[in-house]
C-alpha cells in the first residue's frame, strides 16, 4: 500500500508580496506594493470550534497507476462503474453512497473518472452539488482521503463530485488547469447535473494547491447559463500564473509543463495565459491591466485559504495576490481567513487547515447571480454570462464589458478589444423589446465592422438612431428573429431603437 503522493513544490522562496486593500484606487498602476509577511493579510481567524462532526482523515490512499479504473481506500479496491459503457451501471439517489465512477469523454478521447457521492435525499428534491477539485499527483480520492467534505455533504444533504480532470495521455493525475482536464472536468459534472436533482443555482466548488488553480480558472472560463455554472467557490492555496509557476521550476517541472501544455511560455504564452487567473510580474505582483483571467471571475464568490506557515511560498505568493487583486477588482464577496497549520506533513503544505464545516456553511445560502455589470477576458468564441463572443482573431484574448441598467432599459457593450460579433438575447437579460418599448444601445467599437446581434426579436424597429441620427446600418430577418446592429467607425456610439 502506498500513501498519497505529496504535491510538488513549485515555487521560490520569500514573503508575501501585497498591495494595500483599503480602498479601490482610481489608479492601481500607483497603487502601493507592500513587501509583508503572510501573517499579514489575515481577516478572519479559521473558526475550529464550529465544527459539528470529527475530522477523520485516517484514510490510506493508492492509486493502482496511470489509466486504472480503481482506487484503493484503507485495502478495499473501489474499481469504477462506467457509466456510459457497456457496464452501465448508475447509482440511484437516495443511496447514502458514494461511488467510483467513469465516462468516456468524446473531446479528449478519454475516460473520466470521478467520485460521485449521493445523499439520502429524496430524488424530488432539488439539491445542492459540491464539487472538489484534487491536489496535483494524486488520485480523484483525494477529498475521501484527506477531508470531511463527504461527510459535510452527507449530513446536509447533498451531492458530492470529485472528478480526476485528466491531463493528456500518460498526464492523468497532472493535469494542471489544462483545457483537457477542464473539458474532462466538463464532461463529468454536465452528466451529473443531467443525471441527478442538482440545483443549478446551488454548485459550489472547492480546491487545494493544483485543484484550487483548475478550480478558479474553470470557473473564469465557462459562464454559459445553459452549462453548469458555479455560484461560489473556495481557494485553498493554489497557482495563478502558470507562467510564474514554469519560471520558478525545477528542469524536470518545465518539462512537464511543456508536454502538457506543448510548449514553453517563451513560445506559446497563449496558452499559459489562457488557464492562468493572474498575470504577475517578476517579483510575483500582479500587473495592472494584464491579461487576468480573474476578470472573468469577478462576479463569483470566493473564499480564500491558506496556512501561514506553509513552505510553499510560491503558491502562497500566488494566493495572497489572488485576494489582494479579487479584493481591488471582483464584484462579488471576497474574504480570507488564514492560521497556522499543525500538520507538517508536505511542509505544511496540506488540506488539514481548511475548516469543511465553515466552508459548507459559508456556501449553505448562496445562489448564482447573473451580475448586471462585468468585465471578462476571453480565450475563445463562447458565451459568458448571457454574451455569446465571436473573435476577431483567434488564439488570442478578448475584452468585454457588460453594464445593464434596467430602469432605463439600457445596456453597455464596451472595451470590445478582438471581437467581431456580441449576441444577446435582451429578453434574457430583463431589458424590454416589446412594442412600444425604446431600448438604449451604447456601444463601443475598437474598429469597423463590429456587430451586435439581438435574438428573440419578433418584429422590425420602426426606428433606428445612432448618435441621434437616424440610422439604416441595420438588418432584420424575420425567420431568425434577429436584429444585427453594424457600427461603421470606431469609438463609443449610442443607439436608440424603438419597437
């Protein structure tokens, strides 16, 4: 028997580097960067007498190697079901069970495997779904293993998913944040919640080191109301920037970046940039303005843990960043609470500090919230929040920002920098295209040619301005029931359409 393998150090050395967080400055260019222990940014002290059920994490973990389909917990092999296989077997809600699972995913040509925990409740109910992403090195048991979350899930009554987000071939417990593992990720939770009474409106998500990097750059990336969506998620001391990460790694550590990712980032900074939440500078500082993938994060609750005696600086340098920045720019709760570990094992680099019960209680409530304004940084044609983004130039980033006001039945489409199309259904968004109805348009183009399209649009506009004008660079298509706006010159155009 072999115990869980401990996560890689990636990381240098030195304290943790902040900015103040008092208030949001106009200018976070100037904002002061302040060199303080980690110590430093605690806000809230971990709550140890909360917690209504024993910790338990006596648990002895081995994985049976690349491509197996079991784990084996304390000596019993838990070999997996596959669901979609000839083996179909599905567990039934209700069970009080959880179960080892797999399903072959048809983007990556891959079998998932995923931990499904179902709770005694009813199938008519609508429940919450936890989703935990594992550390790097090991196998998909890890929140059996080394947390409670199980048990928090079971009392409470919801479902639990620890999927294995597999890298590439050969890379099954490595997979970093890649887009492999976040398309195998994908693939696991769309079946659960297709398959099981989950609460869209309630999926929250936790991680530690490695998961907590997939788990923030998974939630930036996909925001599609018709997918699964989280509504709040916790962070425990996990990567921001992967290109930091590959900067201060071992030569075995950037060659295995470069096989997972294809590359170095001196090559394909793309494609470190596109799975990381912040872009840091040297001294391991986030850049004002950089590419942060945390824009896209903005809105999301998230709770921020790490142990202050961990030797993991890098990734504490990481974390602390990811507050410090989330607390200047997010639009949704932040907080951190931080302590000292007293498990040493991994140089303290471990689970054990975050409290299960707390978490679970700081998620118990929270309900995904379709945010009236944003910013977002994309990585590819897709659809965030209630926006579907068609680039201009591939493999490369998109900017967009979003402002509703409802009283006023207006929307903001700015800071379109490589997009070429933004379509919207006003409708799903609370803005009125009814007859009778004026809606107001200001939109802002980087170059010409820039198109918004409005779905669910039943009949033409019996007028069109633009810049108090009137305006013909216009289209509507009865059998689509879209009207496609067309703006001719860059620059910030307002527009009025009366139905």
């Amino acid at each position: 028997m072999v115990a869980l393998l401990a996560a890689p150090q990636l990381g240098g050395t030195g304290q943790i580097g902040l900015r103040s967080a008092v208030s949001k400055p106009v200018d976070k260019a100037a904002t002061a960067r302040l060199q303080v222990p980690p110590v430093g940014i605690a806000r809230i002290p971990p709550t140890r007498t909360a917690r209504a059920r024993p910790r338990t994490r006596t648990g002895v973990l081995q994985t049976n190697g690349p491509g197996s389909l079991a784990v084996v917990i304390n000596g019993r092999t838990i070999a997996a079901s596959a669901v979609n296989g000839s083996a179909f077997r599905m567990p039934l809600p209700g069970s009080g069970r959880w179960y080892n699972l797999s399903i072959f995913v048809p983007a990556t040509g891959q079998d998932e495997l995923f931990i499904l925990g179902v709770p005694n409740t009813p199938a008519t109910i609508d429940v919450p779904l936890l989703v935990g992403m594992r550390q790097n090195n090991v196998s998909h048991a890890d929140l059996i293993v080394h947390t409670t979350f199980w048990d928090e899930c079971l009392a409470r009554g919801w479902y639990m998913l620890a999927p294995i987000s597999r890298g590439i071939a050969g890379f099954d417990t490595t997979g970093g944040s890649t887009l492999n593992a976040q398309e195998n990720t994908k693939a696991a939770l769309a079946w659960v919640t297709a398959n099981y009474p989950i609460d869209g409106d309630r999926i929250y998500g936790v991680g530690f080191s490695a998961g907590a990097g997939l788990l923030a750059s998974y939630a930036s990336r996909h925001l599609d109301p018709a997918e699964p969506m989280f509504a709040a998620i916790a962070y425990h001391t996990g990567f921001c920037d992967l290109v930091d990460i590959y900067n201060n790694s071992s030569g075995g550590g950037q060659l295995q970046l470069e096989t997972l990712l294809g590359g170095s980032p001196s090559t394909l900074p793309f494609e470190y940039r596109r799975i990381s939440s912040l872009e840091l500078d040297p001294l391991r500082l986030w850049i004002a303005n950089g590419d942060h993938g945390a824009w896209s994060l903005g809105s999301i609750p998230i709770q921020i843990w790490y142990a202050t005696n961990d030797t993991n600086t890098g990734l504490l340098l990481h974390t602390t960043q990811l507050f410090d920045w989330m607390t200047l720019n997010g639009n949704g709760p932040v907080s951190v609470i931080s302590g000292v570990s007293q498990n040493p094992a991994n140089g303290f680099h471990n689970w054990s500090l975050l409290d299960e019960v707390q978490v679970c209680n700081w998620f118990t409530g929270r309900i995904l919230k379709r945010p009236d304004r944003g910013d977002l940084l994309i990585d590819r044609d897709a659809t965030y929040h209630e926006y579907a983004v068609q680039q201009e130039v591939a493999g490369s980033f998109s900017r967009l920002s979003f402002a509703k006001t409802l009283a006023t039945n207006e929307l903001a489409l700015t800071q379109t920098d490589n997009v070429q199309r933004v379509t919207l259904n006003p409708n799903s968004i609370g803005l009125s295209i009814a007859p009778g109805a004026l809606l107001a348009l200001n939109l802002e183009a980087v170059d010409s040619g820039d198109e918004t399209v409005l779905e669910g649009v039943q009949a033409a506009p019996f007028g069109v301005h633009r810049d108090g004008n009137i305006n013909t660079s216009w289209v509507y298509s009865a059998a689509l029931e879209t009207l496609t706006i067309t703006e001719s010159q860059p620059g910030m155009h307002v527009w009025s359409i009366q139905f």
